[in-house]
C-alpha cells in the first residue's frame, strides 16, 4: 500500500496528504514542552525505579534504560535493571502527574521559568 | 430497455428488501446500524442473510446510531468496506460524526429510508432527514422507486470508493412509500454486480503495519483549511465521476445514469422539480396533460451532492416557469432544493419565474390532482415569491 509522506511545512492543499493523514508517531515533531509553567525536579536519591512515573506520564517524556550495574537510589540503595532517567524537557508539558504519584516523593514541581532570549 | 443479455431475475420485493439484496451483492467487511423506523428491514435482511452464511460480514449491532457510525468510520479507516443504513432521529443522531467519516475521506455507504424529524413524533416520509445534512461532505443520491434504490447502492459504493473522491455516500429512498411499498425489481447477477464494485482497494489503512499512519490529527489555523479545500475538490470530482461510474453501470443494466432525469423535458414550456417517489407521481400526470396537448415536463435530480448546477440551469433555460417541489422546510430560507435549483439558474440571460411548494411533510400524502394543480398554477403565469403549500389545511 501507499506511504504517507511528512507535511512539509506551509504545504498547499494539493500538496498535502488528504484527509489530515499523518505518517505514525508524528508527534514526536511537536514539542509539547513549550506549554510548560511548572517543572518537575527529579531527585535521584529518592527513586526507586518503580516505572509509576514513566507509566503515568501523558506524553512519555520520562525515558528509561536498561543498567545491570545499577545506581544509588532511595535509602542508599543499588537499583538495577530498567532505570528511570532525567525527564525530557521537550516534551514534558509540567502537568505535575508524575509529583503526584510518586510514592517516595522523589519529584517536585517548580516554577518554569524560561530564558527570554 | 435491457438491451444487453446479462443475467438477471425479476422479483417482487419491497425497497428495503432492494436494497439488502444490494448490499449483500457489493460483500461489505462490516456493517453497523441500529434499528428505526423505516430503515429497520434493510439491515434485519441484511443481518439474515449474514447469519445464513450468505455474505461473510461482520455485522455489528452496537446501542446507538451514534456508535453505527463510529464503528463504521472505523473500520472504513482499517480499509474495510464499511456500510450501515439509517433514517429521521437516527440519522440526526450520527450527525457529530457524519462530518468525521467524509473529512477522513473514508467511504462508507449508507441507505437512508428518509422519514420526518422529531418533533411532532413521526415515522411517515419526507426529505427532512438528508436534507438537514447536506452540507456535512457525504454525496447525496435520492431513488425513485425500489430499482434506483438497489441500483444507487452499487454506484454510491463505486463513486465513494473511487480515489479521486474517496467520500461517502448516502442513498436515500423514500421511507414506508419505498422501503415498504413491493414493486418487480430486476436482481442482476451476484458475481457481475461484485465485479463491477471489486472488492475495496484502500490507500492508505491502519492495518497496513508496514506503513503506520496517523488516522484524525488536530489541525488548527495552519492546515485545517486546506484539507477541507481538498474535500470540496473531491466533491467536484464525484461529480465527474459520478457519470463515469454510471457509464460502467450501464454496461449491465442497459439503463442511462444522469444526474438527473429529463421526462417530456426538452420542449416544455413548464416544469416541476421533484425528486424521489413523488416523480413518478409526476410523470403520470405530465402523461395525462400532454395528452390534451399541454407542453409539461418533469425533471428529476437524483444526485442531489454535489449538485450538477451548469447540467440542470441547461435542462431548464428553455422553460417559460418552473415549479419547485420540495419535501423538507429549511425554516427561515428558501426551502433545499428550491434554493439550488434558483441557484442554478442565476447564470442565465433571462430570469425564468420560479415558485416554490413545500410538500407531503411527515408523509402527507400527495396526489396527481395537487400535481396536475402546479401544473395549471405554472401554465398560467401565477409565480409568486411565497412559499405555497401543497395538501396543507390552510
């Protein structure tokens, strides 16, 4: 079957794919981050890995990697396996849904405060 | 008349039966409906021949209209050939999705057994139902009589499917007078009729997982016009189309598929407008008045979107007056079609007198004594800029 191509910004009606039609995962071009007016603060020393964050997330703007030696964690402990990383600020929105359901308290949400350049 | 030897039979069935038997032939993958008033035969058929192992479909009864559509729209989207029948409150219901199917630019056919809007509570016919939703980007094709409505199903699903329009497409048939009423319908082949349709060759589907696709994403003030732009070209194109499509039909059938018909047309002098069931009311009249040598004529849209408004102001430039009779109020306009029809003419040098009648309204009935009336009405010059009334207790 036929592939839909990329809009190419400022495309004409005849130009465009019909009906709105979008090559998967276009989302990705949209960096919801720019909506943000609060901003999650991730303290490492008080994760425990649990993925609560990263499943609850709206826009999956927390990544995760797999670390068999593991890191420091909350109560000095090594967690190995999949680990939570810093949030990706390009997409997160600050919506505060991981703060809230963070067991051990280990994000906090702050006020954003943007460069103006 | 069926010049051309194709196998077909001859059978007594109701409209509703027609257009099962339609339905059947053209194999959708899925069909969803919910039963109203009179649409419920076509799909309790079609659900009959389904469960009898006659057509491999998915049928879905799910709890409302609205989910109908939605489940059709759908499954249009996976790149399944997706069908459902509706009419009247029904029909109404789907509405918030009606301009969601065709702005996908998915094809789904429907058959609409047109009744009256509630309220007053009403299952008898009018156009009302269709009416109120032609500008929402589904090509509108109106049936005379059960023969047009099983025939319309075959070419709204080749018009719809076709990838220069690639919109859907609603038959309508006059409620109980057709879905109902039992006439000798001429059946053609299973395996030509599925040919001449083939089986759906979609673009672009969900399930093609080797090329995934955004199906319905937000456009704001920066794409949102020109997709819209592209459906009103692709309405522009059915209307191409349209008579391309019905030039295979008649392959098969032997018959014509205009945009609408001409009866004693060319040298009236006056005509009236009308579409669906009412036409053939008309035609006996035009008979009987040009038997005691009045010059009356008939023209009959049957695609009523798009609407072929260059063919039509041709069909009528010769005429002296013309009476519009329509089967639906557009409260505080000019009633539906005798909006177009004005419409149509304005690119003429002379100003044809044109009166418009609003008629049988939630299945008022309408007889050739009211017809022959307009006729008389036209003949003598009596055009007024009023709204009149046909079979209303004044």
């Amino acid at each position: 079957m036929n592939k839909v191509n990329k809009v190419k910004p400022g495309a004409t009606w005849k130009e465009l794919p019909i009906g709105g039609t979008l090559p998967a995962a276009s989302a990705l071009d949209y960096k919801t981050g720019a909506w943000r007016s609060f901003v999650p603060k991730f303290d490492p020393n008080q994760c425990t890995h649990c993925m609560i964050c990263v499943h609850y997330c709206p826009v999956m703007a927390i990544p995760t990697e797999i670390n068999e030696n593991g890191v420091k964690g909350w109560k000095d402990k090594i967690y190995k396996g999949v680990i939570r990383l810093e949030t990706n600020l390009d997409y997160c929105t600050g919506c505060g849904v991981c703060a809230e359901e963070c067991p051990t308290k280990a994000i906090t949400m702050e006020r954003e405060t943007w460069e103006v350049k | 008349m069926n010049k051309i030897s194709i196998k077909s039979k001859r059978v007594p069935l109701t409209g509703a039966e027609a257009v099962a038997e339609a339905m059947r032939q053209v194999r959708p993958d899925v069909v969803a409906a919910y039963p109203i008033t009179p649409q419920t035969p076509i799909v309790e058929i079609f659900s009959k021949f389904a469960a009898d192992g006659l057509v491999d479909t998915e049928v879905v009864t799910p709890e409302s209209e609205h989910s109908a559509i939605s489940i059709v729209t759908a499954a249009s989207a996976a790149g399944a050939r997706a069908m459902s029948a509706s009419a009247s409150q029904g029909l109404a219901l789907m509405v918030e999705v009606l301009p969601a199917t065709s702005g996908l630019r998915l094809p789904v056919v429907m058959a609409i057994a047109n009744r009256a809007l509630s309220a007053p509570i009403n299952i008898h016919c009018d156009h009302s139902d269709m009416m109120a939703v032609r500008d929402l980007g589904w090509i509108e094709i109106f049936s005379e009589n059960a023969q047009e409505a099983y025939e319309n199903m075959f070419l709204a699903v080749k018009l719809s499917e076709h990838p220069d329009v690639l919109l859907p497409s609603m038959v309508g048939l006059d409620g109980f007078i057709i879905s109902h009423g039992v006439e000798v319908v001429e059946i053609y082949d299973d395996e030509i009729m599925y040919n001449f349709v083939g089986s759906r060759k979609p673009q672009l589907s969900l399930f093609d997982f080797e090329n995934p696709i955004t199906i319905g994403p937000l456009q704001l003030t920066d794409y949102y016009f020109e997709t819209k732009r592209q459906e009103q070209e692709a309405m522009k194109n059915a209307l191409k189309i349209y008579l391309e499509v019905g030039k295979e039909l008649s392959k098969i059938t032997g018959k014509d598929y205009p945009y609408f018909e001409k009866y004693y047309l060319d040298d009236a002098e006056v005509a009236i407008v009308v579409m669906s069931s009412t036409a053939g009311t008309t035609k006996d009249v035009v008979d009987e008045l040009r038997k005691e040598g009045k010059k009356v004529g008939l023209l009959k849209p049957k695609l009523f979107r798009p609407f072929p408004y260059d063919e039509i102001k041709e069909a009528l430039k010769h005429t002296k007056a013309i009476g519009v009779l329509d089967r639906a109020y557009s409260f505080g306009a000019n009633a539906p079609l005798y909006t177009d029809i004005r419409n149509a003419l304005y690119d003429l040098p002379q100003r044809i007198p044109i009166q418009s009648y609003v008629f049988g309204l939630g299945g008022r009935d309408i007889f050739k004594h009211q017809i022959k009336d307009v006729f008389v009405e036209l003949l003598s010059g009596k055009i007024s800029k009023e709204e009149k009334c046909i079979g209303l207790r004044e």
